[in-house]
C-alpha cells in the first residue's frame, strides 16, 4: 500500500526555506502555501460555464520567495532538476518553455494587471503529486501568487483572491500554454477546511459546502492511477470544440443554458453524446450538494457511478486504470468511485467507510497487479484550507 502523504506544514515549510537556502545562498522573506485538489463532481464544466464541486487537499505547494534589487527572476523546485533564470521583461506568452512557466507566468499576469513586480528569487516544493490530475499546477501558481502579493503588499481580500485567481488562469494558458478552466485556482485560493466548494462558473460565485465525512465515518479516498494525464496532446481542445458545436447548434451561449431534450435532437451523434456528458453532469452537481446537506450518502455514491458512466461512455474520458479503480472501489465496498479531473489518466476519487478503506486500496494494489497496470497510489483527501502565506 503506498500512502502520499501532506507532510506536517511546519516540516514542509522549514524543507522549503531550507531549500531556497541551498539553491540562492540566502534567506526567504515569505512562503506561500497552495492546495492542490480534487474534484468531487462536475467534470469538464467549467469551460462551460457550469457547477462544479472541489475540495482542497492536505497536500500543497509552498513558494520561498525573496525580493532582489535587479529585475532577474530565479526560479528552482525540489521537484524539478533544472532551475530558470531570466530578466522579468522576458516573460510572456510561450517564454519561458517548461515548467517554470507556471511560476514566472503568475509574474507576467500579476506585471500586466498593473502590480509593480519586482525580480525575485522563488524556490518551490511540496507534497502534491506531479501529473496525477490533483491540479500540482495551479498549487504552484497559487503557491507564487500569495507569496508575491504578500511581498507588494496586497490584502488577501475576496476582490484580490479573485484577481489572483485569474491571474493564475492567465499563467496556466498563456504562458505555460495548457489549457484550464479555472476550478483548480479558484478552490485552491477559496476553499474552507471540512468543506467543498460549490463553483459556479456562469455566476463567476463560489460557496462553500459543508462535508460532514467525520461524523458520518466516512473517508475520501483518492487513488492515483500513475497513468500520466496529457491535457496539452489535443484531446482536452477537442472536447472544448465539441462542446462549443454542441452549443451552436443548440443556439446557446453556453451549455448552461441547454437542456437533455434539446441535446437529444443534436444530429451529430458524437456532439450528442459530449452535450449529453456535459448538461446531465452540471445538474448532479446541484443534486450531489443536496445529497451531501442532507447527509444522503447513498445518493452521492450513485451519482458518482453515473458521472463515471457519463465520462466513460459519453465523453470518452476515461482509461483502463481508471475503470479499474472506479469499479474495484465499488466492489470492494465504497459508497461511491469516480475518475476526477480532466480524465485521459490521472485520479479517482472514492467515499468509502472508515473501516473499508483499507480493504478498498488492498483490492486496487491487487487488482492492478493482476491486470499489469503500474502500482497506484493513494492519498486521503481530508477537506482542507486554501492558500496563504505562513510568516516567519
Ligand atoms: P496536475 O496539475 O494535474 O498535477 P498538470 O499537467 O496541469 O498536472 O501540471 C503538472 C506540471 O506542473 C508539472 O509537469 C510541472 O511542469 C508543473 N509543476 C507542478 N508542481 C510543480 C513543482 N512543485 N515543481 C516544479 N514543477 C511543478
Ligand atoms: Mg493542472
């Protein structure tokens, strides 16, 4: 059984400060902390301005940054060899290639949205798995963002979150060039502890949902398939032009706005079947936070089977692994499996009693084995806090 753990936050912050030490022969002025995620419901609707349900991981990033006299950035990571370095005039849409563009694009979009960003070191590390669709990406954008905003003194309000919010976003597309949404960054900067966070992407609102899955004895497990998730390979734009197709055709400004009687006349039957993924998943999202206020626990577990139904077949999301992982929880006794995130590999998500867990993840580890699939890996996703700066 292997376990990734979150680390304890002092621990993680001290290997952070410790690192940024090793890689520039000084000290930091501050640490950003970001959660990575994992989505409960409402796959590939954010693009189309619908619902979906995030919780904020134990797991984070952290960002050790420090302001420097000149306009050079340096940027290094306890998970990547290879540090950046450059002068902030040289950061922009493509520039710089890899991931470190994740990093210095949160400086171009905070620079073009006004803010006086000065050079800065920034040395980043963490607990949130790389690739793993647990959104390690907007952790470590989110991570530079509150430490950069702290620096240039920023108050973290609602109205700032949100610009860094999508600030974020403008990092993520433009300059490291990967298509998102804007669920991973808006939960990491927004979300409470014992809590999800309802995201409604036609509002441009959140609120937070209560997750009672103590009392209730209960766990979210997620199992990380180690099936690398490329959303960057096309196959995440060919699902954003379909949906668009889907919402022309039914005259929409998006598919928010369509219904599954409107969607079953489409005449293109893949389109259909997208629409029908898409318009049917946004509406568990308003019926899983009903589930989950009146503590139906049953209910969620079936609208996590015919979300991962919708995905599989409708959308054409899912893999072997994730299957596997779905219907091996199910059988093993969870409430409820899911793949999560943007599919094509990555995570599932899992409610399982307490007393099952360990039984759900030895029936996976056996299962994957026996199929010749790459060892997965587990991790609890205790509902936890967004991002801020931990000073010290
Ligand atoms: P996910 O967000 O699901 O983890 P993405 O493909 O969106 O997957 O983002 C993963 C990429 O983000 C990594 O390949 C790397 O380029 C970058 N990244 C994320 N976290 C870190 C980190 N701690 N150090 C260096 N790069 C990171
Ligand atoms: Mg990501």
């Amino acid at each position: 059984m292997a376990f990734v753990e979150p680390g304890v936050t002092a621990e993680v912050v001290d290997a952070v400060r410790s690192g940024f030490r090793n890689a520039f022969g000084r000290v930091a002025d501050v640490v950003g902390r970001a959660p990575g995620r994992v989505n409960l419901i409402g796959e590939h609707t954010d693009y189309n301005a619908g619902l979906c349900l995030p919780v904020a991981l134990p797991h984070a990033t952290c960002a050790a940054v420090a302001r420097r006299d000149d306009d050079r950035v340096r940027i290094a990571s306890g998970q990547e060899p290879r540090p950046w370095e450059g002068d902030l005039g040289s950061i922009g849409p493509g520039h710089p290639a890899g991931w470190a563009s994740y990093a210095a694009g949160v400086l171009w979009a905070l620079r073009e949205g006004g803010h006086d960003v000065p050079g800065l070191d920034i040395y980043v590390d963490g607990t949130v798995p790389l690739g793993a669709g647990l959104s390690s990406s907007a952790a470590l954008e989110c991570s530079v963002a509150v430490a950069v905003a702290h620096l240039v003194g920023l108050e973290p309000t609602d109205a700032v979150l949100r610009e860094l919010a999508a600030a974020c976003v403008r990092a993520e597309t433009e300059v490291a060039g990967a298509p998102t949404g804007g669920m991973d960054q808006t939960v990491s900067l927004f979300a409470r502890p014992h809590c999800a966070l309802l995201i409604d992407f036609d509002e441009h609102t959140s609120r937070s949902v209560e997750l009672d899955l103590a009392p209730a004895g209960l766990s979210l497990l997620v199992t990380d398939t180690r099936v690398a998730h490329a959303l960057s390979d096309g196959s995440y734009a060919a699902r954003r032009t379909d949906c668009e197709q889907a919402a022309a055709w039914l005259g929409v400004a998006s598919l928010r706005h369509a219904d599954l009687d409107g969607v079953e006349r489409i005449d293109d039957e893949r389109i259909r079947r997208r629409a029908r993924h898409v318009v049917s998943e946004i509406s568990r999202v308003g019926l899983a936070v009903a589930a989950i206020e009146a503590a139906d626990w049953a209910q969620v577990g079936r609208l996590f089977e015919q979300s991962h139904a919708s995905m599989r077949d409708d959308f054409e999301i899912s893999c072997p692994e994730l299957d596997t992982a779905v219907s091996t929880a199910v059988d093993a006794g969870a409430v409820g499996a899911r793949m999560t995130g943007g599919g094509f590999g990555g995570s599932s998500v899992a409610v399982v009693t307490e007393e099952r867990v360990d039984a759900v993840v030895r029936a996976i580890d056996a299962r994957f084995a026996a199929q010749g699939f790459r060892s997965p890996r587990h991790l609890r996703a205790v509902p936890s806090a967004a991002a801020g700066v931990v000073l010290r």
